[in-house]
C-alpha cells in the first residue's frame, strides 16, 4: 500500500457517507408552493363568482346609469332582462327597438300596434313571445306556476314614465305579472 | 489501531463521484415552473381587485300598469292610495278624493308641492303616514298606485316608492306598488 492512502474499506465507507450526506440536502432545495396555489386559486374562483352575482356585471355607462335607492334587500336575478337605455330597448341580450331621443311620448309610433298613443310595442313583444315559451316550459317542468313569467327591467335613472309604461305594459299584455325593478343601492341618498 | 487516512486523490474522487448528477433537460422538465406564472395571476388579481368598483343592487318588485277602467271601488273602507307625480309635485288620492294642499283634508291642488329644486320626498312620506294613521280600517292595507307625467324620470318614480315604502320608524306604509297610466 502506498504511503498515505487510505483501504478500500474506508474509501468505500467515506463515499457512502458523502452520498448519503448529498442526498439529503437535495430535499430542501426547493420551496413547496403547491398549497398556496391552492388557495389562491378558489379565492380567485369566489372573487369571479361573486362579481358575476353582482351588479359588476351590469353595463354602467352614459348610456346606461341605473336609479338610486335606499332599498338595502338582495337583488332578483329571476326573469328575463328588460335593458332600457337611453339609445335602446334590449331583451335577452338582443336589441329590439330604437329609443328616440326625445322619450316623452314613448318608442315611436310605427313600432306600436296603433300608432303613437297605443303602449304596446310590437317588436318588444316580438322578442319576449320566444322567452316567455321557454320559461313556460321550464316552469311546467318544475311544478311553478306557468301561466305567468317574470321579468327584470334595468333602466337608465333619466328614462321618462311614458316610455317605462309602455315596456311595462307590452310585458303584461306578453303574459309577464311580476316585475323586478333593478336599482343601485344606496343607503345614504 | 489507527484508521488509515485518505489521500488527496482519494478525497478528489470521493468529492466527483458524490457531486449531484446534471441533469438532462428532459429529465429537469419533470416539474413545472410556475413561479413566473404565479407572480401574473397576483398582479392581475392586484389590478382587478384595485379597478372594480363593486356596486351592491337590488330590486323593487312591482306589478303591470293598470289602465282606468272608471269602475268604482269596493264599498269596503279601503284607502285607495294613488300619488300622481306632475312637475309642480305630488297629488296625492285617497278613498277616491283628492288630498288638499299640506296632506289636511280634501280639495283641490298639489297635496305636496315641490320645495326649492327638488321634490320633498320626507313630506310625502309624513303625508302617506299620517293618511294610513287615519282610521284602523287601513293598517293593513299595503298597495300604492303611482302614476306620473309622461315626462317624469325613473329616478324620480324609484325615489317615491322609497318614500312610501317605509315610515320613519321603519314601519311599513306601502310596499306594494302598481303602475297606473294617466288618461
């Protein structure tokens, strides 16, 4: 054996020990952030599911700027949704009618059934004959009442009663008995 | 006896061969980095969270508009309450009357006259209490008809259901709205 090298014995025995050694610091080298992913994860998913619920989810423009009231109850999201805005009439996503800009003596003439003084508007009830049938068949399927069908109407705070009247009436003569007007809440008004 | 000590090369070797293996790029792709992805999704949270204005709704149940049809009412004493919103202010009806100027009595004239810019919401709230108190007869009684001038702005109409919604108490006065459509 040469002067001051060690057995195989040994060399084998230190080799082992410095593996063993290395091993062990590898399990440390990295943070585990599995967990927290987790977590922030479904508190996105209950941000997002809370802001769909809300008003969030509503188009606030110029256009669209919903009344004030001191009513603090949670809001009913069941029934087709009536927008009326200052240029529009929107059912279900879908424009059904011009708003003139002048809405004092309501939507214009050629889109009632009798001309200017009638209140029903043709095309809106157009819109709503499709919805109502659905929800007609939903509620026959879910042992509600099916005669009658529900509506949401989100309106622009400076929409002029004439014009209100009328979607409200064309909704009733369409087979709708009760409405939700939707309002911004405000407690302090 | 004494242990035998390891020779410098010896140590080199020990050194090389306990070193942690490279690893391949195929075999370092076996977990997903998600760090970077991680520092997004937080940011984009931040943002979210600091450009949302959340706003809070809720909804006033109501019922179609009612044509006038000049049927008379039932003959037992109900209050009829009808407040008809003009420019100049409220008219307010009850039992088929119209309420005089300064909610007392019957007679002609706006029952609650507009005040300075606005119309004087907490005198109609006082003016429908103060009708409801009128007689036993009407302490149950929950509807209100509201009509209005065709030009009259939604928010106006919201902020007379709130007033007649509730007394100052927080009582109940009249929850149940209907629309009527003027003449």
């Amino acid at each position: 054996m040469q002067q001051g090298r060690a057995s195989v014995v040994r060399f084998k025995r230190e080799l082992r020990k410095q593996l063993r050694k290395r091993a062990h610091d590898q399990d440390v080298n990295f943070l585990n952030i599995t967990a927290m992913l987790d977590m922030m994860t479904i508190i996105l998913v209950f941000l997002l599911k809370s802001m769909s619920s809300s008003s969030a989810s509503l188009p606030q423009s110029g256009d669209l700027t919903m009344p004030k009231s001191v009513l603090t109850t949670e809001a009913s999201q069941e029934g087709v949704p009536v927008l009326i805005s200052k240029s529009h009439i929107v059912v279900d996503d879908n424009i059904v009618a011009p708003v003139p800009r002048d809405a004092t003596q309501g939507i214009e003439g050629k889109y009632k059934r009798s001309g200017a003084a009638d209140l029903y508007v043709v095309p809106l009830a157009n819109a709503l004959k499709g919805w109502r049938e659905r929800d007609r068949q939903v509620r026959l399927a879910t042992g509600k009442d099916p005669n009658t069908s529900e509506a949401v109407i989100i309106a622009d705070a400076s929409t002029p009663y004439r014009l209100l009247v009328e979607v409200l009436f064309t909704l009733g003569q369409s087979e709708f008995s009760k409405f939700h007007l939707m309002v911004l809440q405000s407690p302090t008004k | 006896m004494v242990e035998d000590r390891l020779s410098a090369a010896q140590r080199n070797k020990i050194r090389r061969l306990s070193a942690p293996r490279e690893l391949s790029p195929d075999e370092e792709g076996g977990e997903l980095n998600i760090v970077p992805f991680l520092d997004i999704v937080t940011n984009v949270l931040m943002f979210v969270l600091a450009t949302v204005s959340v706003t809070f709704t809720a909804t006033i149940d109501s019922f179609p508009p009612r044509a006038p049809t000049g049927v008379r009412a039932a003959t037992a004493p109900t209050l009829g309450l009808t407040v008809l919103i003009v420019p100049d202010g409220f008219g307010v009806k009850a039992r088929g009357g119209n309420v005089a100027p300064g909610c007392s009595g019957v007679g002609p004239g706006i029952s609650v006259p507009r005040k300075g810019d606005g119309y004087d919401y907490p005198a109609l709230r006082e003016c429908v209490t103060q009708l409801k108190a009128s007689s036993p007869d009407f302490s149950t009684e929950q509807s209100v008809t509201i009509s209005a001038n065709p030009q009259i702005p939604y928010q106006v109409v919201v902020s007379t259901m709130d007033a007649v919604r509730n007394n100052p108490r927080g009582e109940p006065l009249f929850p149940d709205v209907s629309f009527g459509v003027a003449r």
